[in-house]
C-alpha cells in the first residue's frame, strides 16, 4: 500500500507543471525574457508601472517600485503577493454543470483556479505592504462631485464621469465644449418625447380620480389581452436571460390576484392576500407593461410602482418583493431611464440588495427556510437567481458610480457560490463572473493601498479566454450564431472593467507603453463590435419570432440597445485618447512624415481583435486607430438605425454613438474610400477630401490630398475657432435626429 501510495504521489508530480520563470508579461506576449529583478528587460522598454514573477508558492511577486505619480503617493518600493490563477488560457470550451461539479469534488475546499475567483478575503491576500497600507488609494485622485442647484452626487474612480471630468476635459477643452453642446440636443430631444426622470417626483402632482386601484383599472385592457400579454413575457429573451420568476407560479397569480368578471371579459380588481402583499399584483403588471406598452407606461403605473420601490415597512419583506425590484431595475436599463451613466440606478438597486439581503439570501437560507416557503415562489432555483442576479446589478452599480459594493465583502460569504449544486452553463458562468467581478471591486475601490490592476487584468483575459470563444465570434453577423446570446450580458461589463483599468494604467500611473495603448485601443473596438452584433441579433429575433398582436412593445430590440449603451460609455473614450495622439504626432514631425495609405492597410489587416490580449506589441499609427474606429462606428450606425426607425421612443443612447461617428467621418473634411464597386468595410480606409483644394467655409485651413498631413488636420478640426466649431457641429447633428 505504502509503495502504491509512493508511486502515485511520484506520478501526481510528474503532471505538474514546472515553475514559470519569466515574468508574467513576458509570458503573455510570448517575449524572450532576461528574468532581471526588479524589472526585465522588456518591462523597462516598454515603461511598465510592474513586472510580475511567480514565486515557489505558484503566487504572483511584484519585485519591482511601482512608479506613481508625484502628486499622487510618494514612490516607494512595493512588494506584493496574491494568488494567481495558473491554468492553461486559450480554452474556449463551453462549460457544463458535471465538469464543474466534478472540479469541486476533487478537494475538500474548492479551488479558486476552478472558478476564477473567490473571495477576495481568502483568496487574494492584499496587494499591499504595511509602507503603503496607510497611503491613499491613488485612483482617488478622479472622484468628482456633480452639483445641480440642490443636488449633489458623488462619482468615484471608475465612474465615466469621474474619468472623463478629471482626465479628459482638462486635457482637451475643446471637447468640454462638444458635451455641453451634444447636452442642448439631448436636453432637447426629451422634452420632445417626454423621456424624462422626473416622472418620480412629478407623480405626485397628479390628480386623483378615486383610488389607486381604481384608476389602475381604468386604463387595463380586457382579461383576455392581460393574459395574453403576461403569457408572451416568457418568450422573450427578458425571461431568458433573467429567469427570476416561474411560470405556473405567475400564471397561478392570475386567479388568485386577480378579480374578474369572465362573461364580460373585464378586470374589476385585484386580491390583496398574505396581509397585503401588492407584489404579485406589481409583478403581473410589470410583466404586462414590459410586453404591451410601446411608449412610456401610463402615470398612475408608474406611480404605483414607485411606491412600492419605496415602501420602508418590513411587512413588505418577501421575495415577490425582491422579484418586482429585480423587473424594475432590468426594465429601467434596458429602455434607458438612467440619466445617461446608471446613476438613476443607485437607489433602486441600494433598495433591492437590502431586500435580498433582510431576507437572508446572503446566508445559507436552505437551512432555515422551510420547502414549502420555497415552493411557493418556485423552487430553491427561483431563490438562487434572485440572489445571483441581485448581485450582478450591485456590481454594475458599483462600477459605474465608482462607490463600494452594497453586498460588502464581509457581509456575503462568496464561498456560497462555490457550493456544490446542479445548475445551468448560464448559472455557471454568472456565478464565476460574480465571484470574478466582486474581487476585484473590492480591491480597486479600496480606500487606501495600491490596487494590483495589472493582475486584475490578467484574470478578466483569462476568465474571457477559458469561459467563452473567440471573441471575434460575438462581433461577426455569422459567427455569432453559434454563440449563446447570453453570454454578453458577462462579456461587456467585464470588457468595460479591462478597458477602463487600461486607461488607469495610461492616465494615472503615466503608463504609455505600446501594449497599454493598443490594449486600450483593440478593447474598445471589441466593445464597439460586439454591441453591433448583439443589437443585430435582438433585430433578428423581434424580427423572427412569431408574437401576439396586442404585445406591441419591441422588448427584445430595447434588450440590444440597453447593453450597447453600457459598452458605449467607455468605448467612446477612445475619441479622447484620439486627440492626445493627434497632438503627440503633430509635434513629430517624423511620424506624420510616413504614414502612408498602404501603412494604413497593412496596420489594419494586422491588427487582431479575436482576444483583447496580443502577441504583437506594434505602435499603431492615429491614421490608422482613427480609420479602424470609423468602420467599427459604421456596422454599429447600421444596426442603431433599423432600431431607430423601429421604436417609436427616442433612447437617447443612440445619439451619442451617431454624434461621435458623426464627427469622425465629416464629409466636409473626409471621405470614406472606395474600391470602385462600394466602400469596403473591411478596408475603413480614409483620406482627405481635396474638394479640388477649396477652403472649407467652416475648417480655417486648406484640403490637401496628400494623406501624410492627414494627423495634422484632424487636430486642428479640433482647434479651429469656437464659432467655426460649433457651426460644423451644429450641422453634423441635423441629420442624425429623428423628426
């Protein structure tokens, strides 16, 4: 027994796998290292804040003084350990449920390798020494206040707005100018449509024409397209990606809430039963309104349902309760009441996590809830889906308000989502991307001490890598047939976290490394394409699936735009980092000597966007960045305007997509090329438009054909004299509304 135990040992042994020497880096790019400490060789080229060993522990060591900003932190030297997920990427296997399970049974304690991520507690130590533990967290620097007359709101370090306020205004003015601008326009628009937030507060001065009730019955149509309307819910991609509700639970409420006189077709009332409990009633009507209602729902709805958000009782605890606030929140996303920067989102999502969590679902509540009180809404899976999803929207809050998560570290015991249990590849996956995402909040958004971004950004790309294809799956029309639509409701906000800490590493640690800037650079195209791909398919799905008449709301088109419009905050920074290139090539003159046309194409069809890592770590021309951010723009434009024409409500999303295509192709200034049977897509190829060398009414300066002053002339599109500017501006958005 003993020399079988030996040999097996001996066997174990031989399968592991040899400590990697190079440094991380390094080993990511598949570049020759020199294993020089603190820093190699190639890490110092290429002006890295870190460069990462792994020790005998298979942990992650950063040797080296992590340069910060002087007015930030004072240098020091910095020595940082945390646990590293060390399997193979590349693997783009679906998951299942009995690979996962059998992962978990392979050890006592499941490993964190198996499923990205657990808590940050127990799984990543902190990323900071007791000589830094007291300095403030140097992304602290972008928090901003946003005052309007009375109101006052605080954005911290990952908010579009803080970055925007503090790393790209201040740099670029004349931008500053663009936003303020592009607000008239927006400002203007809904008034047009009456899409406003203030619907909350203006409830209150509505007249009342009897009671609540009453009035709710008033503007409901007949029983059989109420129904009809609650039915056709649970064909929709709403119920597919979310499925928080059970079926035959929520057609039981249609007898038991509800009071109807069935010979006349009509809806007299409704049952409150359980000592009053509104919220299987709310549910049913927000169901209905998600499917019926093309416009904005009727006042007296939308009355009732704040209300209900903001009922303080604890009589109001239940878990129809936390249902109704997870519809509320997903039906206020996805058709764009979120003042621009989900911010309108905060309280609603603050007011469903405390739900969740006065319920015990942060606990292990299969010990102390009875089965009947389960079954009742559906099942302990039911349950589940209320509490992963319930942390899926505090991670996306958290993010982009740049505030801590709600569901604190010390509050949930992620290793809960570790249990070993059966469950769907999507339940898989959002539990992973939970556990994932809630780490590296925890650590980013941490009051003091050095956030290790760069390790963060190795395990978004390897979670992409090892839980998903090919990126370039999702954003090619064909391709992404073969993929679960579901899956990019987990890839663009772990997207946006890589991008965003990409442009940390640019802006605030003053990183300009070529892999920084084309990591910047091929995220945002990512995100661009990706949002496309998926607009079109909600197309091809409204479009293909067979729905009753009187559920007359694009549901599913909304679905699309609503995900777009999360990817479009930060995908749009790309237009900023722009500019800085535009004014860094203007004062060398050698770069803007020899960029050719042909540079251009042999720069673009080079350029890979099938992982947001690479091998290649080429410096890409701004020709060529701004060329590839055209054609990207130009298959998204496509798709926003069949959205458009479809929808009657104006999302105001759409606008600033068009708007920032808008400027970037100008026809005043420059024309697409064409390969003489139509402009190729592929190509994206742009040039100056000679106009047989005119000068322009509107651009202080001459069109000339020659493409190696093309830098220069789009930097002082962005230069010339304010009256100038907003005269092109002004007629660049013409168009771009509808009437």
């Amino acid at each position: 027994m003993i020399s079988n135990n030996k040999n097996q040992s001996s066997s174990i042994k031989k399968k592991r796998r040899k400590l990697i020497k190079s440094c991380l880096y390094c080993r990511t790019k598949k570049l020759k290292c020199d294993r020089k400490k603190p820093k190699c060789s190639s890490c110092i080229s290429r002006n890295l804040t870190e460069c990462l060993y792994l020790d005998k522990n298979k942990s992650v060591s950063n040797h080296s003084i992590v340069q910060i900003k002087e007015d930030l932190i004072p240098q020091q030297s910095v020595n940082t350990t945390a646990s590293f997920n060390n399997t193979t990427s590349g693997s783009n296997s679906y998951l299942s449920s009995s690979n996962f399970n059998k992962k978990q049974n392979k050890q006592e304690e499941p490993n964190p390798d198996t499923l990205c991520t657990k808590s940050i507690g127990n799984s990543f130590p902190d990323t900071t020494t007791i000589m830094d533990i007291n300095h403030k967290n140097p992304l602290y620097i972008l928090e901003c206040i946003s005052a309007k007359k009375t109101r006052v709101m605080y954005y911290g370090p990952t908010s579009v707005r803080s970055i925007l306020t503090n790393m790209c205004f201040t740099t670029f003015p004349p931008f500053f100018k663009v936003v303020k601008e592009f607000k008239r326009f927006r400002k203007s628009e809904k008034s047009k449509t009456n899409f406003t937030m203030m619907k909350e507060l203006l409830s209150l001065d509505a007249d009342r024409h009897g009671t609540v009730f009453q009035e709710i019955v008033e503007i409901l149509p007949d029983f059989n397209t109420f129904r009809t309307c609650v039915e056709y819910y649970f064909d929709t991609l709403y119920y597919k990606f979310f499925p928080i509700l059970h079926k035959k639970v929520v057609l039981q409420y249609l007898d038991a809430v509800l009071i109807t006189d069935k010979e006349k077709n009509k809806i007299l009332g409704f049952n409150h039963p359980d000592r009053r409990n509104y919220y299987p009633a709310a549910i049913l009507l927000s169901l209905f309104s998600i499917t019926h209602y093309s416009t904005d729902i009727p006042d007296i709805l939308f009355k009732w349902f704040v209300y209900l958000e903001g009922c303080s009782t604890t009589k109001s605890l239940t878990f129809e309760r936390a249902q109704f606030l997870l519809l509320e929140v997903t039906y206020r996303l996805y058709n764009g009441f979120t003042g621009g920067d989900l911010t309108h989102l905060e309280i609603l999502v603050a007011s469903l996590c405390k739900t969740s969590m006065s319920l015990g679902l942060y606990r292990n509540y299969t010990k102390f809830y009875p089965q009947e009180t389960l079954d009742k809404i559906g099942g302990i899976e039911i349950v589940n889906n209320i509490w992963y999803w319930t942390l899926y929207y505090d991670i996306l809050i958290s993010f982009e308000t740049g505030k801590g998560l709600i569901v604190g570290d010390k509050m949930c015991d992620d290793e809960l989502l570790l249990k070993n249990e059966e469950c769907s590849r999507n339940t898989i996956l959002l539990k992973k991307y939970i556990l994932l995402c809630r780490s590296i909040l925890i650590d980013v958004l941490k009051p003091k001490g050095m956030p290790n971004l760069s390790q963060h950004m190795l395990k978004i790309s390897d979670f992409l890598d090892e839980n998903f294809l090919k990126l370039s799956n999702y954003m090619d029309e064909v391709k992404c047939n073969i993929v679960e639509p579901f899956d990019y409701l987990l890839i663009v906000p772990v997207l946006d976290k890589f991008l965003t800490f990409a442009y940390f590493q640019c802006y605030v640690f003053d990183n300009k490394s070529v892999q920084i800037e084309n990591d910047i650079v091929r995220c945002s195209l990512i995100l661009i394409g990706i949002s496309a791909c998926f607009i079109n398919m909600c197309l091809k799905y409204e479009q293909n699936h067979i729905k009753p008449v009187v559920c007359e709301a694009k549901s599913n088109i909304v679905l699309g735009e609503g995900l777009k419009s999360i990817a479009g905050m930060r995908s749009k920074l790309l237009l900023f980092h722009l500019l800085r290139r535009c004014e860094h090539d203007r004062l060398d003159s050698y770069k803007m000597a020899n960029v050719t046309d042909l540079h251009v194409q042999q720069e673009i069809d080079s350029f890979e966007l099938a992982t947001i890592t690479c091998k290649t770590t080429k410096e890409l021309s701004t020709r060529t960045i701004f060329n590839l951010f055209c054609s990207a723009s130009e298959k998204l434009l496509k798709y926003e305007i069949s959205t458009l024409q479809q929808l009657t409500t104006m999302h105001i999303h759409f606008t600033l997509t068009t708007f920032a295509f808008n400027i970037a192709k100008n026809d005043k200034k420059i024309n697409i090329l064409s390969d003489g049977a139509g402009y190729s897509e592929e190509a994206g190829q742009t040039i100056v438009d000679t106009n047989d060398n005119k000068v322009s009414p509107t651009l202080p300066f001459s069109h000339i054909s020659n493409d190696t002053v093309f830098d220069e002339q789009f930097y002082q599109y962005f230069n010339c004299s304010e009256t100038e500017f907003f005269d092109l501006l002004n007629s660049d958005l013409k168009g771009i509304l509808p009437e």
